[in-house]
C-alpha cells in the first residue's frame, strides 16, 4: 500500500500544478457576468503544538502525553470560492509515557515506559471546503471557516524507553514511512489583501501501531497538529478563496433592476419625443381651407372651397389676353444665358446653386412679358434609352419646378423629355456628349 502511495503522490502533485494552470488566474466565478482577475494561488507558514493523541476515539498505548512544538508549510491552489486543493508538511516531535495511570485506573508494569518520536515529515494533498462566509452582502469577506481531508506520508524515528530505563532507536535508526490520513478544521481572517491569519487543528490517522514505538492491543496511532500561522496570496487581484456570489449576485440584481428602471426612462422619452414628433408633423401638413397647400405655405387662406388657386395657395387670376408677343433680342440673350449656365449634379435631375441667379432672371421674364416657354430635356447615350428619357424629363421638370417657385404661371410652362433621340452632335466624343446633355429653352 505504501509503494502505491508512494506513486500517486507525484500525480497528485502534478495535477495540483497542471490543474492550475490551466485554469489560471482569470476566472468567471459563479454568479459574475464578466470575467474578473482572482489570485488563486497561495502559500504559507504556521507553528503550532503537537500532540500524540486524539478526542475522535481509539486507544493511546501511553497513559501520559505530552505537548511539543510542531512547525509547517504549504502550498494552495483555489478552484472555486468553496473548494482548494493543498499541498503541506509539517514536522516537530511527539513524546508520552506511563507515568500516570490510564483512565481506568490501570497501570503499566512491563513493556516500554517511554517515547520520543522525530517527526521527520508528514506531507499530505488535501481537499479544503470553506463552509460559508459570515456577511452574505459582502464581494469580499473577512473570516471564513472550513474543514479539510486528504491523505499522504509521515516518515518518523521513535526513540523508546524500556520499563528498565534503557532507551533504544526502534526499528534500529531507521525512519519508518506509513499512510496517514488528515482531518482539520479551522478558521481563517483576512488581514489585508495579501495576508490571512490562519487558525485550525487536524487530527492525523497513522496507518499503523508504531509511531510511539509500541505495538499494544494492534491501535492504529494519531496525533493531532494545533497551529497558527500566515497565508500570502499570489498573484493579482482578490483571493478568489473571499469571493462571495452571494453578494455578487445580489449586486447585479440591485444593477439589472437599476437599469430596467434606466431603459423604461429612456423609453418612455422616445415615446414622447415622438408623440412630439407626430404632433409637429401634423402641424406642418395642416389644411384648413383644404385648397392643398400647408397653412404654414398659405399665402391666402380661408379660400373658398373649389377655388384653384396657385403653388403660394392665393386664387388663380386669369390674366388679361395680350394681343401682341415681341420677343427681343435681350430676351433671347436672357434665355441663352439660362441655358449656358445650367448645371444638374451628375446623373441627377438637382439643380446646382450656381444656376439660379440666370434661371431668376428667366423667372422675371416670364412674369414681366407673360411669355410661354417650353423647356425640352436631352442627353448623350450613355445608360439605357429608358434611364435617359426618364431623367431628361425629370430636368425639365425640375427646371419648371423652380421657376413657378420664383412666381411664374405654371399654365404657361411647358416641360418635355426626348431622351436620346435628338442628338446635336456625335455621342463618339466627350465634346459631343456634352453638347447633347442639355435643356432647351423656347420662348414664345
């Protein structure tokens, strides 16, 4: 059985290390929602009294035991808030003998009067549980309590004194290895970010009957380990061994509530931004003498119902006949200047700003003289015979669109679109498609 320990100790060891790093020290405990930096690793140091008996039952051999100073050190990793593997040694000395008689009044006469036994080691892997955190509204506690079992090796030299007086090494010197199985409890305070005190007792169960050098009615020996000392974490971060999910989960229901309450407020002011919205929306498109123009474009309202009126909303006045046009040859000029200067943004039916200032005075013509004009829309070839009527007749369109805005009679604006069928000139080159993009003016 000692051989197969012997064994399962390095596995143990290297699934202490391996089982740490692939966890690592960035986790996501249970009840967080975002990843968080712990520091999970841990060792540490303690002294302590140990003693070669045990209150959890079996038999002493000596009637008298004695207290002796006991010393050790560990390794820890944490896994999770609740649960650890560590790693530890302790070493020190246990002592006892029959100089009082055992609780049932007995005595011993014959065999071995006295002990000393060299604690060489005791090294054990165990699985420690903290049972819970005191404050339940804390991320970060300050004591916890737990408990812890696990299993390993002592190797130890008893030293025996026979009723005789004449002591002797058992086992003749030689250090004697058997299982022993630890069980502890303990409680531990945080300190500072860094630093636990550390405070437990654990009862060690020997795999045989010779740790005190005796062999008496086959009692499996023990001795228990009191001790105080001091836990250094590393890393970064808190110890994840103090993290409360309690808490953390409380926080973050105090914080999902906080922002539902946040996302209703927003909510509820896009609801009344658009209820505003809405209201403006109507308020711009009102009708009230229903004569199709907007009230804030009404330039007449209160028109009658029926009466056509004109784009500013004002009665149509049919103008008075003119018995004679003269177009001039400045007006002709006028017209010339409009068309040089007119420009679209590309492939588009949008006016360019620095068209309007010609196209004004065209306005002032057509209003002044009470010409008609009729406006034709051309373009080179490029693109379909059916983009290019469409977006001849929607220049000419527009173009008319903009002079009635300047004041003109609608009725005496004509708007057509040929597309690509009267070219000016050869769509071969860049010359010629350019000559053939444009909007025609006919005064008359």
């Amino acid at each position: 059985m000692k051989q197969k320990l012997f064994k399962c100790l390095p596995v143990a060891l290297a699934a202490l290390f391996v089982g740490g790093a692939a966890q690592a020290q960035t986790q996501t405990p249970a009840g967080t929602s975002a990843v968080q930096q712990f520091s999970t690793w841990s060792v540490g140091v303690n002294a302590g009294v140990l003693s070669p008996i045990s209150p959890l039952g079996g038999k002493n051999d000596f009637s008298n035991w004695k207290s002796s100073l006991g010393y050790g050190l560990f390794i820890k990793k944490q896994f999770t808030p609740y649960f650890s593997l560590k790693l530890d040694g302790i070493r020190g000395k246990l002592k006892g003998d029959n100089a009082e008689a055992f609780d049932s009044g007995a005595t011993i006469t014959d065999g071995n009067s006295a002990y000393e036994t060299d604690l060489s080691y005791a090294g054990t892997l165990s699985a420690q549980v903290n049972m819970f955190n005191i404050d339940l509204f804390k991320k970060q506690d300050v004591l916890q309590l737990y408990v812890s079992a696990g299993a390993g090796l002592a190797g130890y030299k008893p030293t025996i004194t026979s009723s005789g007086g004449v002591t002797s090494d058992y086992a003749d010197g030689k250090t004697i290895s058997e299982l022993v199985i630890p069980v502890g409890i303990g409680a531990k305070f945080r300190v500072s970010e860094r630093i636990n005190f550390d405070l437990g007792w654990s009862v060690y169960f020997v795999d045989g009957d010779n740790l005190d050098g005796t062999y008496r009615n086959n009692n499996s020996d023990r001795f228990n380990y009191a001790h105080a000392g001091l836990e250094f974490a590393l890393g970064k971060g808190p110890q994840l061994a103090y993290y409360n999910p309690v808490a953390a989960s409380y926080d973050e229901a105090v914080q999902a509530k906080q922002l539902a309450g946040s996302l209703k407020s927003d909510l509820d002011n896009q609801k009344a931004e658009n209820a505003k919205l809405r209201s403006d929306m109507e308020d711009l498109l009102k009708d009230t003498d229903g004569d199709g123009v907007a009230d804030k474009l009404d330039k007449c309202p209160g028109t009658p119902s029926g009466t056509v009126v004109d784009g500013a909303g004002c009665p149509l006045v049919t103008p008075k006949p003119v018995e004679k046009v003269i177009i001039t040859e400045e007006d002709r000029r006028v017209v010339r200047d409009a068309i040089r200067n007119l420009e679209f943004d590309l492939g588009k039916s949008t006016i360019r700003s620095k068209s309007y200032p010609t196209l004004n005075r065209v306005a002032n013509l057509l209003v002044t003289k009470n010409f008609s004009l009729k406006l034709a829309g051309h373009t080179d070839n490029t693109g379909s015979a059916e983009l290019n009527m469409r977006l001849s007749k929607d220049r000419a369109e527009s173009v008319k669109a903009y002079l009635v805005s300047q004041g003109v009679n609608a009725s005496r604006v004509e708007a057509t679109g040929y597309g690509l069928t009267q070219p000016i000139a050869s769509n071969k080159t860049a010359a010629g498609r350019q000559k053939n993009r444009r909007v025609e003016f006919t005064l008359y």
